[in-house]
C-alpha cells in the first residue's frame, strides 16, 4: 500500500523529499528510492486540481503523500478552524497525510480527528456495507495520519498537551 508506513512498521527509515508541483516526477522519485513526497500547498503555486493529479500519480507508484496545507498560525492565532475544510478535502482526494502549522491543542485535536474520520473517498471506494465500512476503518486508521507542525509560540506554549493527544 505505502512504502512509508510499510518501512515504519518494521522500523526503517523512510526517505521522502518536497515537491514543489509536477505529477509527471512521480515515477522518478519513485524510482530514486523515496518512500514518500511532500507537495505543499502553503507556499508554493500547487492548487487542488494539480494536488489531486500529484496524488493519483504517486499511487500508481507507492508513494506516500504528506501535503502541507495553507494556513497563517502566526496571524490567524489559535481558534482558526477555516483550513479543516482544506485538510478534510486533502483526504477525500486521497492525501495519506496533512501536515498543519498548528497555534493551539484544539488545532492538532482537530486536525487528527480529522484524519480518523472513516469517510475518506479519496482511498478509492465508498463503502456500501457494514464490512467494508469496517475495512475502511481500518485502512484509515493504518494508512491515514496527521501531522501536527509546531512553529508558533503558543504552539511550543502547548507542547506537552498537543504531544498527549491520542492519535
């Protein structure tokens, strides 16, 4: 499924670098050896149709993606909640990880509640039944992760609480 969480489950390191757009690089970076990519959309020209074609092609070659989002914790402050919209959508296309700056515990609460949201389309089928519904639950939980970043001071005020949250 993902070379990233494959080598982590059997405690090896896992190679990943940015990309800055081109979902045609896939293959090659693939073919370099990384195990996962990250696009980000915080800082660069990536939109949500060309995140999605990046997605789809490092799939096709096992490639985990971990796309950064946009968000302003350093202006926006610790109740901004706009971007889960944004990371809700990185999963419904199919991003195996969202990484978040993040300002405060109830933004890294909410970011991975998110992610352990079972309704995630972009894992290529809707579920139909109890059963699948349960398998979808469990690639979710195995394949769908959140990832916290920790730039802003109330962030670092926060450490230890955003560390003690279950994930």
């Amino acid at each position: 499924m993902s070379r990233l969480f494959d080598r982590i489950e059997k405690g090896e390191l896992a190679l990943g670098t940015a990309v800055l757009g081109g979902p045609h690089l896939m293959p090659v970076v693939a073919e370099a050896g990384f195990d996962w990519v990250r696009p980000d959309m915080m800082v660069t020209s990536i939109d949500w149709g060309e995140l999605e074609k990046i997605v789809r092609a490092a799939q096709a070659v096992g490639l985990t993606t971990v796309v950064r989002i946009p968000c302003n914790p350093w202006v926006l402050g610790e109740e901004d909640l706009a971007w889960a919209v944004d990371a809700y959508r990185a999963y419904n296309i199919g991003v195996d990880m969202v990484q978040l700056q993040v300002a405060s515990v109830k933004q890294a609460q909410v970011l991975l509640d998110l992610a352990k949201n079972t309704h995630h389309f972009g894992m290529g089928e809707f579920p139909t039944s109890l059963d699948a519904h349960e398998e979808q639950a469990r690639k979710v939980g195995r394949y769908v992760h959140a990832l916290p970043g920790i730039e802003s001071l109330t962030a670092v005020r926060d450490l230890d609480k955003i560390l003690s949250l279950d994930s």
